[in-house]
C-alpha cells in the first residue's frame, strides 16, 4: 500500500502544479471564461485519473482476464463520461481552447509522472533483509 500513495503523490503533485498554473493563466489572459474553462479541465481531469489508479488498486486481486475486462469497461465509461460532460459544460461560458489545453497538459504531467513511478519503483525499493 505504500507504493500506491507513492504512485498517487507522485502523479498527482505535478499534476495539480500544472493544472493550477494553467488556471492562473486563462485566468489572466481570459477573465472569467478562463477561470471557469481551468476548473472544470482540472477537476474532469482528477476526477477520470483518480478513477484510473482505484480500477489498478483492484487489479492485482482478480485475474488477468478479469483485469483486462475492467480495463475496457473503466475506459469505455471514461470516454461515454467525457463526451456527456462535454455535452452538459457547452452551455457555460467558458473557453473551449482554454479547456483543452489545461485538461492536456494536466494529464500528460499526471501520466508522465505515473510512468516516472512505475519506473522508477524498483530502485527506490529497499532490499528486504534476511
């Protein structure tokens, strides 16, 4: 259980860092539009990758197939609860352009750091003792 907060921390830091820096820009250069479009792109974002590390948290106690199977559904149903939140966000006014970049950004810093844990887990992993 240590390595999965490890694995969160270490995903989601850099994640919120971006995230937040790109709220502060719209927000800046967009006003209000900006701010709305920053929030929502973080919160979509946490939201769907917090979902993603709960499925792989189960995924060491079933089996493979099992895993496979709920892999599919996890993302089967991320992408049928994107295109309705996107759906029900197009009457907020708020920047789309804005949206996309920060909800990009947010999640490639967030997988980037998801891959910078997986593979570095190992290392970091103290030998156990005879």
């Amino acid at each position: 259980m240590k390595y999965h907060k490890e694995f969160f921390l270490s995903s989601m830091v850099p994640a919120l860092i971006v995230g937040t820096l790109g709220l502060v820009i719209a927000t800046v250069l967009l006003g209000r539009a900006g701010l709305v479009a920053g929030i929502f792109a973080v919160l979509l974002v946490f939201f769907f990758l917090v979902v993603h590390l709960l499925v792989s948290l189960a995924a060491p106690r079933v089996s493979p197939i099992a895993t496979m199977g709920l892999a599919m559904a996890s993302y089967f149903l991320k992408i049928i609860a994107v295109v309705l939140c996107l759906f029900l966000l197009e009457p907020i006014d708020m920047d789309k352009r804005a949206f996309g970049i920060i909800a990009i950004a947010t999640t490639t810093t967030w997988l980037a750091g998801e891959i910078w844990a997986y593979s570095t887990a190992w290392t970091r992993r103290k030998p156990r003792r005879p």
